[in-house]
C-alpha cells in the first residue's frame, strides 16, 4: 500500500543457502530460523525498474 506523499522504503534482497530451525528466544513454542552458524550472507539494494 502506497503512502502519500511519503517515500518508498527501501527493501534487500538476501540469500541464505542454508539455516538452522530454533526454538524463539522471546515467544516459547514458536519456531524461528537460525543462521548462527552459516557466514553472513551478501545483501544487496533493491532498485526499482522503471
């Protein structure tokens, strides 16, 4: 949904080639994606195409 007047937010993309299912550390009994032990990915900018 469009904001007028207001600027669009910026958005990246990231890719994970892997990761671990964890316990949430702030809600119990909900599970969450870990990528603790993988190396940080490469983010990059997404730009919009005209």
């Amino acid at each position: 949904m469009r904001r007028q007047a207001a600027p669009d937010q910026p958005w990246y993309a990231v890719w994970v080639r892997g990761y671990d299912v964890v316990g949430h550390p702030a809600q119990p009994g909900i599970l969450a994606a870990s990528r603790q032990r993988i190396p940080p990915p490469p983010i990059r900018a997404l730009t919009a195409r005209a």
